[in-house]
C-alpha cells in the first residue's frame, strides 16, 4: 500500500526536475543570445561573412544593406581580407541574396577581387555550408560573421560546426535591431532556432514566414 504513493512522489521529482532543467536549458540559451549579440569583435579573420536577407530584383532590403555596410567598413578598416556574400534565390528571383549583396559592394568601391559571392542556400545553415566549401577551395579559414545582433550566436555555432574559426561582428542598424519589443521577438526566435538545431542539426524551418 506504500508503493503507490512512493512511486507517485518519485513522477512529481522527475517532472519537477525535467521542467526545472528545462528552464535552466532555455534560459541560459536566451542569454547566450543576448550576450552574444553584444560582442564585437574586430580580430583580424580572412573574410566578413554577410548572411543573406532579402532582395528585390537585386537591391538589397534595409536589413541585408546594413549587413553590407557594416562588412564594408570591416573590409575599408583592414578588419577582413574577403568579404564573403551568401544567401540563394527565393521562388521567382531574378537575383540571388548573394548577386545583390556582390552587386551592392562592388557599387561601393569594394574590389571584386575582393568579394567571395556564394549564391546558394535558402536558410542559414544551408548558407554557411556552401561558403564553408567555397571557403576551403580558397583556403580561407577564419570569418567575422556579420548579421542581425541575434543572429550571430547561432550563424556561429553553425559556421563552426562547419569547420571554420569564426567569431561575430554584428550590425546595430537596420528594421531588425530598432525597438526592444523587435529585439525580444528575435531572442525568443533564436533560442528556440538555436535549441533545434544543437538538438536536430538541421534548420528549424519556417518562423513567421522566414527560413531560419
């Protein structure tokens, strides 16, 4: 008669203490998240990775454009040898995010020589895996990785994953990095994102309308 209320005790302890490591889990990613987002680091690495945003018949969107301004600061400053475009075409695209960003940075007095265009990829890991590739045939090895502030830790993590020594630069303009309320709704999607990924090591799909 005893057993029954042991073993109902020792389900309460393993639920409590699955959703107490739950919690520490998710909450310690958001704050990787976050902590990452504010690095800025400006170590010397081979090539700027600019992850890909959207275009529009080759003009970069607002937040692709700040990712290219701030990579072509990174380059004017001597901060990066390369700067690396990434990002594929969406259904019914004339250009690839990776054209548009070349396009735009050979506008603005980056050399093409230069620029390491990778136009393949719809989200971010299948980006950083086709520049990893890239990346090795011109051995190429370190990489700023230049993206939204939320963005980075898991742009990281994949571009490491991936065989490369990588550390973040992010943008602090552009529509994604504006209002408290836009940078709550992004660390909230990058941790579920980052926790899929450690877990599945795949994309985690369409969020909002947007390949993650």
């Amino acid at each position: 008669m005893t057993f029954l209320p042991r073993l109902r005790r020792l389900a309460t302890r393993v639920v409590l203490g699955g959703l107490v490591i739950g919690l520490l889990v998710v909450g310690g990613t958001a704050f990787r998240v976050w902590q990452v987002a504010r690095e800025d680091d400006r170590t010397h690495a081979d090539m700027a990775v600019v992850l890909g945003a959207a275009q529009f018949n080759g003009v970069p969107s607002d937040v692709l454009e700040a990712r290219l301004e701030h990579a072509r600061r990174l380059y004017e400053q001597g901060v990066v040898s390369y700067i690396a475009t990434t990002g594929g075409r969406q259904p019914g695209d004339n250009f690839t995010e990776g054209e548009a960003g070349r396009m735009w940075l050979e506008t603005h007095d980056v050399p093409s020589d230069r620029i390491l265009e990778v136009g393949e990829g719809t989200d971010t890991l299948g980006s950083i895996r086709a520049l990893a590739a890239a990346a090795r045939a011109k051995s190429l090895t370190t990489a700023v990785i230049v993206s939204d502030p939320w963005h980075s830790l898991r742009a990281r993590t994949m571009a490491e994953d991936e065989g490369l020594s990588a550390w973040t630069s992010p943008t602090r303009s552009g529509p994604n990095v504006q209002t408290r309320e836009t940078q709550l709704f992004y660390i909230r999607r990058e941790t579920g994102a980052l926790l899929y990924y450690h877990l599945m090591k795949a994309p985690a799909g369409a969020f909002d309308g947007i390949l993650l």
